[in-house]
C-alpha cells in the first residue's frame, strides 16, 4: 500500500486500491523502460528504481509509447515462424521474415513436383501444406475456440517438414505460430490438449495426494516436479506480495549456481504490462536471449496494428533480455499461477448465470537455464495444466489459511470482550491476550480519558498525543485511519520514529479516546535464504542483476511497513464498535436473575410424550424408506436395519442386528467400508462410496450400493454411532460392467432408452465427442447431433462458451485430470461433477469415467456415466436429517433433567451450610460431613456429561487429601436404606490404623466406585445376609516424603454372586448393556484411571469384590 486510507475494509474499495496501484506501477514501469532504452549500457538500474518512487514519469505519451511497444511489438524469436490469416480468406495477411525459408525450403530428401510456393501477403494458406495438414487446420480454424485443438500437427508440401501449428484468434484475424518438430520427438496426432495431460500426469497425481496444511510443503514440490519435467537449470516458485513485490519462497536447483531463495524483488522487476499478459498467455518461453529477432511484416493496407500478445513466439522486451544476461540466465519457461481474488463477481442469484470470481495474479513457476533451452510445446503444454492444478491447491491453502487467522482473531475478539465485560476498556492493554494479539504488529496503545497504556514498540506519549492531535486536524471526519506509512500519510513527525515505526492503524473509542497499532519498516521482515548477504559485499549497482535489485528494494521500503491487510482492520473495527458501544452503556446492568430462574422454573417435560411421538414417526420412516439405511455403533455392530436393506440382502432385521457390518460385506469391499467406518468415528463423513454387500437370496449375485455416511452424535457432539444412507446401484452395476467388458459395436447398449442405462457420453482419442445417449440428451436438453464431433473439453464442457457450462475453472481442470486419468489406464473411480444444462439448471452427480478398447487392447477413447441421485435417497437423506434432529431433541430433554435436578441439590447444600452454622453435636457432624461428602459425588455425576471420555479413559483426575474412613463412611451410607430393607448387616471391618492413613488422590471418583460395588453387592445379597468390608495398604518409600499406597479393598456379600452376564458387562463395552451393567462399566474404567483393577472371586456360598487402586501416602516422620 502506497497511501493511507480512511479506516474502512470493503473489498470493493480494496480492489480500487489496487487497481490505482497497477495504474501508478504501470507509469513507473514505463519510465524505466524508457529510460534503458535512453541509456543503454550508461543505465542505472538501483537509481531509476529509488528515484521512481519519488517522481513523476515525464509524461503520459512514455506510458503509451510502452504499452503499445509491449502488445504492438513487431519481432519474434527465432525458434519458429509466424503467419497471420484473415479470418475470413484464410489468407495471409502478415508473416515472419524466416516463414518463407522455414516453410518453403525444399528438402532434398522430398521429391517436390512443379512450382514451389511463394510466401507473401495475399498466399493461401492451402498452398503451403500438404493436403491432411491444410484440412486439418481449417478444420481448426472453422471452430470457434480454436485454441483447444492446438498443437495441430502439419506437413510443409514442398519439404515434408513437421510443424506444431499454435492458433489463436485476435480480433479480424487469426495467428499461426509454427514451431518445427524435432527429429527426436514423436509427433503427436491426438488432440494436442488431452495428450500433454499424460505428460503432466505424474506430477498432477504427486500435487493432489499432498495434504493440505502447508504451503511451503506445496511450492516445493511444484519446483521439484517442474525441475524433473521440464529438465532446466533452476526453478523457482515466485510469489506477488500485497504491494506488488515479488519474493522466492521455493527453489531447487543444480549443483553450483547460486541460489535465489529468500530474495525479494521490487514490483518493477516484473511490470504490471507483464503480468496482465501472464494472466492472458499462461506460459511464457524465452529459448535464447542472445539470439537475434525476427521481424513480422504485416498487409499495410490494414487498418490497424497486428497484436501479438498471445503468440508463443512473441519477442521480449530489451531490458528484459539484458536482465537475464546479467544473471546468466540465458533461456526461461515462466507459467503463471492464478487464483481466486475476493467475493464473487455480481449479484445474480439466477442459476442459469453462474458467477465468475475474479481472478489475480498470486505468483509465477520460474524456469531459468544457464545455456539455450527449446521446450516443444505439448511439453509447455503440459506444464500450463500443471500450473492450473497448482493454482487451485494455492487458492485451497490460501483459503485454508484465512479460516485459520480468522479464526483466530474471532477467538482473540472474543477474550478481548471478555475483559471488556470486567475491565472496560483498559483491561484489553492491561491483561492477557492483549489488542497485540488481535493483528500482528509491534506495538500498540491506548489514549483513553487522556492517559496513555503502551505495549511493545511505540512512539513516545508525547509522540502519541501528536498523532492524535494531527488526526483529530486533518481525519475528524472519519472513525481512523490505517497506513503502511506515516510519512507518505504526511504526518510532519514520522521521520523521527526513524525504522522503528512506520506504519499505523488507529481507531477511535469516543472523539478524545483512541487505539493505535504499531508497525516497523518491512525490511526487518525480509530473510536471505541460502544466499548470505555480508554488509561489506558489492555489486555493480548499476547493472539489473538480482542482488542489486534487491538492494534498490531496501531502499524503496526503508520508509514503510507491511500493509494492512482487510481482514485484519475488519477484526479492529470489531473491536471499535465493541468498544464504542461498551462506552455508550458505561453504567453496568442488573440481570434479573429471579426472573431467569422463574422462566427456567417454568419449563416443564410435558414435551416428552411429543417427542416421543416424533421419535416413533421417524423410525417407522426409516424402518419403510424405499433406500436401504443400516447403522452402527461405535464398534462397527449393525444397530439398525430397515426393511428396504433387509429385502435386498435377504437378511431379516433380528439376524443383521449386532453382527459386525465388516462380515456382512463382500471381501473385495473390506478395506473400503473399514476405511469408510474409521473415518466417520472420526467425524469425517464420506459420501457416495461405493461397496458390495452380501446377499442370502438365492441366485442372486452382490448388492452394490452408493453410501454416504453420517455420524451421529450426541450433545457434545461426540460421535456415537454411523449411520449408512445407501442407494442400490447392482442394476447399472451390472450395465456398466456389461458396457465395459464388451468390444466392437458397443452403440445397441448406448442408444437403448431403457431406464435402467445411465446418462452415458463417450470421447474418441482426439478429445472428440463420440457418444451421448438418449439418457444424457433428457438430462442436458442437447440433442446427440448437436454435440458429437465437437471438444469434449472446451465445447461441450467449458466454463464460458460451451454446451454445458461448468462452474468454475477448477471443475474444467478435475475434468481434465479424470479424463487424462482413464486414458492411461487408471482405475476407475466416482467423483462429484456438476454443470449447467440447457434450460439453467444445474445437475449434480457422480461422474465415472472408463476407458475404451478396441479388440487389440489400445485405448480408443472414454466413455463416462453419470449417476443421478435418486429421489428416494434425497427423502432418505431428509429422514436422517430428521432422525438427528429427534435425537438432539432427546439429549437436550436429558440436559434439562440435569439442570433440574441441581436446583433442589443447591437447595440441600444451602441446608447444609446452614446447619454448619448451628451448634451440633460430635455425631450430628459426622452425619453432616458424609452429607457433604455424598453432596460432592452427586455435583460430580452430574458433571459427567461424556461418558464415551471417561470408557476410553480421557478422564483428569484430581488429587487431595483425605483419609480411607470419610470415603467408606460416605459409601456405606448410599446403600444403607436398600441394606436396611432387607435385613443384610453391612460391617466394616478394616483397621483404624489402615481409615485414619492420609492419603492422596480422587476421594470423589474412589467413593462412587465403591458405592456402586456396594449396591450391586447388595442387591445379590439374599435377605437377612451378611456384607463385609475390608481394606488393606502396603507402602513404597518413593522418596523421602512420599510413599505410593498401594490399597487392597475387598467386598465379601453372601449367596450364589452376580450373575455371569451383568459380570461381561463390566469388561466390555455392550451398546446393550443395562443400567447396572453401565455402572459397572463406568467403575472399572475409574478405577483403571487409578492404576488398579477389578476382579470377582466366587467361593462357596460367598463372592468377593476385589478393588485395588494406586494412592500417594505422606511418610510420617518417626521420633
């Protein structure tokens, strides 16, 4: 950023910005540019560059003059020849001066028959080529996109020579560039699109199976893949910062050439003439900057200047070829890397006219060679597709990354609020996190009520009342302002701050009171990597080599900061309107807490028997839902089985429930629904994964569906279960493998209007569309003759001018890759694909592409299904959505009994603390204390909200003094009125030495075990028995005051015991276990939690509870 501005964060207002920015960059591009050309080899680069900030260019005919010379120019390199066609004749109307020699030249190995042609303006285009090749590109040049073809393969007539033909349309006329084969290369016939997809097929996959989280991790293995594919000397990722500068965060090269990484470039270095071309023309090769250019002459009866923008071949600029030679760079492949930039464009909400977001700049891939270097052009094809797949990984971190730092800030606004609430407004400079961590900067300050709070690196208060004065002078009109320089704002002072302090964002509270943040001069943010910068070291300023335009950088930006970027004045303004308001309601309000805890009061469960009802609607839906639906729980068990899964399979509900649902699935389907199931415990839901299950109807094969999986969870979201929502698929299965297997004619199957054949299309090994059948012609509303015979890719599927338009460019470059995939034999796999049909809507669905076979086993092309979502999957899938919210329902019934019940528990603590306060006897304190005691337990169950945590031991538990008596006193008491009732004496028969022991740990979570072995003991004690408690300790000196106490407790009750089955359910974990059976499930898992087990010991005619658990013990000094 160049200038302040008012403190406001629209991105419209953003994108002006940067549009005046090119618009000021574009004249400072030009002067220097006319200034080289001045100059010569008397040029001085690092002065043009630092003085170019600070003066105006001479005028606006310098700025014309350039720009003209950049799309107007006249020459190309040598490498190859160019013709320009009128679009209407097909005849020449401009030419190279080499075209003639390259084209016409006779080849002593060609028999050549009468009068060669002559090459000039007004020579049909017919009489150059062989009849093939001239049928060929005017087959291509009677296509509206005409690119898509390209590379055309031609043959000269005169001397057989192969061409790679490059088209492109400019306006009246069309531009052929002619890049001759090489003897070593195999000519490519197919559709030169598909074909250089194969060449980046490695790298693509390598691209896509990186995860996402690491932009670093990203760049670097483009240069790598780059560097093996493209085989040049270095290759660099490049990228654009938010001022235009530019930066190498990623390199590789080969062994003895200095390394670039880390360097920053100013925005001059790469003109924004340039990169408004890189955003049209994606690659970009320069073969040899020594060479020689070659002239174009054009018809001077046209009325207008030839373009040669879009031309492969275009020559570059001459500062720019004396650039490289000074970084002994003599040959360069540059592909540029576009993202998505802000919101979409427009407002439509029509569905027939998808958005287009608008598209930047964000980087270059950067190839550099020490020596010529000529990459043909399906190569440089295949690396424009690789770029593209590239791109689209950069806009997903790049969005990844927002998430995170919005996030973040939300986070930070949120706490910051929280201070606010109980110190307004200095809490927010006083404590922490602190407005510091709101964005990053290096200071920031508080004038409120005139008093000043400082964090970090600041101005001086005497500094920071001046810049207040001077905004309340000259930016009263507006709530603050955000600039990345003091000085260029015209602030008189900023100059004293010297580097620590040029940048600023400041917001105001109230008109006297405001907040500042503080940024230093961006080259303290600026590292070398790899290449070590010593203070003393000098370069000849003058020449435009790398490190002195990195030189010429650090003076530019000595006098800014690091921009501010809208997201983070959006987060200050956040917190301004915060504050703002905060101070409006300065007198804090009374909450009327008795009228909250009326309503609550209130609320009564008459609901239940509604929800029920609702509950019981939703099973009979799913139970009858025309789409197979199953669940399991966390262990993988079928809970559930409708009756559409079980008419398929053959297996009756009660036969499928409980059984693992990895042994109800075919073999081959294994790993897949393994897979499917870890993922969706892990709350990561797939959808429409395709496996095979078993079938017990008899000469029935596999029942193959398509599922989408869907967690289920409960209030805290902790998942609980999955839920499969499937749709049988075996009848096009057995179509498609039909379709598949089958060789020759294979149009009976295609054309067949039965219902059961999917939407089919086909693609021949040119990238032509070769079949659409009746299926597709009703989903799309094109007919087969209106799309057969024309680009699959960039005709009928496109993202501007096609058939079926596609969303975006990323659905056109996954289309690419999945066509590229198949053909070369890649297994086949569903992938989400969407477009527009003929009357606007737009079709989701699942797109499945195979290759096609001829009877010798060589790939002749595709074909692709479609799969629709059923009707009766969109109802299923409504039916669980509905089941989710039915079960939110019940867990939000449950959370209100919980609350409830701490009202009357607050009512006996209240009791309690009042009793304290009385005067009680010996007895009457104990009964108070295992009052409290038990108090606790119950505020501690009730706590208990994720009893999933506490079965898989993710469990804090707390350490505090207590002796064994008050925990057995407090248990015994919970199961004396049931003991009572049936006449069962409890004894406690344990030593006073082992009860009167200190001990530490949880005494809560030790007590509610031992009750609730209590109780089960209880309750299979017959009438009139007997129960016996017993506790043993033995003690390890682990240090000189501390011993691990290692507690023995035995619970010895009489008759035949707990029964086998409650007694499994405390080991494992039972989706069905009982009330008692979850208890005890519950116990164990504590007292695992406490370094100890469980076991139950039968004898003859009693059985025995045995609880050991690991404690600390203080060791009591002897005397």
């Amino acid at each position: 950023m160049s200038s302040s501005r008012l403190s406001h964060s629209s991105n419209t207002s953003g994108r002006s910005r940067h549009s005046a920015r090119i618009i000021a960059q574009t004249t400072v591009d030009a002067k220097l540019h006319a200034d080289f050309e001045e100059s010569g080899s008397s040029f001085d680069y690092s002065s043009s560059v630092r003085i170019s900030g600070e003066q105006q260019p001479r005028s606006d005919k310098v700025t014309t003059a350039y720009l003209h010379n950049i799309q107007k120019g006249k020459f190309i390199q040598p490498f190859g020849c160019l013709l320009a066609l009128d679009e209407k004749t097909y005849k020449v109307i401009a030419y190279s001066e080499n075209a003639p020699e390259m084209l016409t030249m006779v080849s002593h190995a060609v028999p050549s028959v009468g009068d060669h042609p002559v090459i000039g303006i007004g020579t049909d285009i017919k009489t150059i080529f062989t009849p093939p090749s001239s049928s060929a590109l005017l087959k291509a040049l009677g296509i509206g996109e005409v690119s898509l073809l390209n590379p055309i393969l031609v043959h000269c007539k005169t001397s057989g020579k192969p061409f790679y033909a490059i088209i492109h349309r400019v306006t009246g006329s069309l531009i052929i560039d002619f890049e001759p084969v090489k003897p070593y290369e195999v000519p490519m016939t197919a559709a030169g699109a598909l074909q250089s997809y194969k060449l980046a097929a490695k790298a693509i996959t390598c691209l896509q199976s990186l995860p996402s989280g690491s932009m670093e991790r990203l760049c670097d293995t483009m240069v790598q893949e780059v560097f093996e594919l493209t085989g040049y000397d270095r290759v660099m990722t490049y990228k654009f910062h938010d001022d235009d500068h530019g930066e190498v965060v990623s390199e590789i090269t080969k062994p003895g050439l200095e390394p670039y990484l880390g360097l920053h470039y100013p925005a001059t270095d790469i003109p924004q003439a340039a990169r408004f071309l890189f955003m049209k023309n994606k690659v970009r090769m320069i073969v040899d900057c020594r060479a020689k250019h070659v002239k174009v002459f054009q018809d001077e009866k046209l009325p207008f200047d030839l373009t040669l923008c879009g031309s492969t071949l275009r020559a570059p600029h001459s500062c720019h070829l004396q650039y490289m030679e000074n970084m002994n760079s003599i040959a360069s492949l540059v592909m540029a890397v576009i993202v998505n930039d802000g919101d979409e464009e427009g407002d439509s909400t029509d569905p027939a006219q998808p958005q287009q977001k608008r598209k930047r700049l964000w980087g270059l891939v950067v190839c550099h060679n020490t020596i010529p270097r000529f990459v043909p052009f399906p190569l440089r094809y295949a690396c424009e597709f690789l770029a593209q797949v590239f791109a689209i990984h950069v806009n997903k971190e790049l969005e990844l990354e927002n998430q995170i730092i919005e996030k973040n800030i939300l986070r930070t606004q949120t706490l910051l609020c929280d201070m606010l609430m109980r110190d307004s407004p200095v809490g927010i400079v006083s404590q922490s996190p602190n407005i510091m961590d709101l964005v990053k900067c290096e200071g920031a300050a508080l004038l409120y009520k005139s008093k000043i709070w400082k964090l970090g690196v600041t101005p001086s208060d005497f500094q920071l009342h001046e810049i207040a004065s001077w905004l309340s002078e000259y930016h009263m009109d507006s709530t603050g302002l955000s600039t990345d320089s003091l000085y260029d704002a015209g602030f008189p002072g900023a100059l004293t701050f010297g580097d620590v302090v040029c940048g600023m964002a400041a917001v105001r509270i109230t008109p006297m009171d405001m907040l500042f943040w503080f940024r230093s001069h961006t080259a303290a943010e600026i590292r070398w990597g790899g290449a070590k910068h010593e203070p003393g070291e000098k370069d000849d300023d003058r020449k435009m080599h790398p490190r002195s335009s990195f030189k010429a950088f650090l003076e530019v930006v000595k006098r800014r900061s690091l921009p501010w970027k809208d997201y983070e004045m959006d987060a200050i303004h956040s917190l301004q309107l915060i504050l703002r308001n905060a101070n409006k309601d300065i007198e804090p309000t009374d909450v009327n807490t008795n009228a909250i805890h009326s309503k609550l009061s209130d609320l009564k469960i008459e609901g239940m028997q509604e929800l029920e009802a609702v509950t019981s609607e939703m099973v009979r839906l799913i139970e009858t839902a025309t789409v197979p639906i199953l669940a399991v729980d966390v262990d993988g068990l079928v809970n559930g089985w409708n009756m559409k899964i079980a008419e398929l399979t053959g297996l009756p509900v009660d036969n499928a429930i409980r059984k693992h649902l990895l042994t109800l699935v075919e073999d081959s389907s294994v790993e897949t629904v393994k897979n499917m199931l870890f993922l969706a415990l892990q709350g990561k839901e797939e959808k429409n994964i395709q496996f095979q299950i078993k079938t017990l109807l008899p000469e029935a094969g596999p029942i193959s569906l398509v599922v989408n999986s869907c967690a289920n969870r409960d209030l805290h979201e902790n998942v609980v279960g999955v839920c499969f929502v499937a749709q049988d698929v075996t009848g096009q299965k057995i179509v498609m493998d039909k379709f598949t297997r089958i060789e020759g004619d294979y149009k009976a199957i295609v054309q067949n209007p039965n219902p059961l054949i999917p939407p089919i299309f086909g693609m021949d090994e040119f990238g032509c569309c070769s079949e659409w059948n009746p299926a597709m012609t009703k989903l799309t509303g094109w007919k087969r003759d209106e799309v057969v015979d024309k680009m699959l890719l960039g005709e009928v599927f496109a993202t501007h001018i096609a058939c079926c338009r596609l969303k975006n460019q990323e659905s056109s470059v996954n289309l690419g890759v999945i066509l590229n995939n198949a053909m070369t034999g890649h297994e086949p796999e569903k992938v989400p694909f969407g477009f527009f049909a003929r009357g606007g809507k737009y079709v989701e669905c699942l797109l499945c592409v195979n290759k096609k076979l001829d009877r010798q086993g060589a790939v002749t092309g595709v074909f692709c299904f479609l799969q629709l979502p059923s009707h009766e999957l969109q109802q299923a899938l409504h039916v669980q959505r509905l089941s989710e919210q039915t079960a939110m329902k019940r867990l939000k019934a449950l959370a209100y009994l919980k609350r409830q019940i701490r009202n009357p528990l607050s009512g006996i603590i209240f009791s309690r603390k009042m009793m304290e306060g009385t005067e009680l006897g010996p007895e009457q304190k104990g009964l108070l204390q295992t009052s409290t005691l038990c108090q606790h337990q119950l505020s501690k169950i009730l706590d208990d909200s994720d009893l999933q945590s506490i079965i898989d031991g993710y469990l804090d538990l707390e350490m505090v003094e207590f002796t064994l008596h008050e925990v057995l006193v407090a248990s015994i008491s919970q199961v004396m009125l049931k003991s009572n009732g049936k006449g069962i004496r409890v004894v406690n028969d344990t030593a006073e030495e082992v009860t009167s022991e200190t001990l530490y740990g949880d005494s809560v979570r030790l007590q509610q075990v031992l009750a609730d072995f209590l109780l089960i003991s209880v309750n299979f004690t017959p009438n009139g028995g007997q129960l016996v408690v017993v506790a043993s300790l033995t003690k390890d000196q682990l240090g000189q005051s501390v011993h691990l106490a290692h507690l023995e407790l035995r619970i010895t009750h009489a008759g035949g015991g707990v029964p086998e089955s409650l007694l499994n359910q405390m080991f494992e974990s039972d989706a069905d276990a009982s009330e008692e059976g979850i208890s005890l499930l519950i116990s164990r898992r504590l007292v695992k939690l406490m370094n100890g087990d469980i076991q139950y010991l039968r004898e003859a005619g009693r059985s025995t509870f045995i609880v050991t658990v690991e404690l600390a013990a203080a060791n009591r000094s002897r005397t």
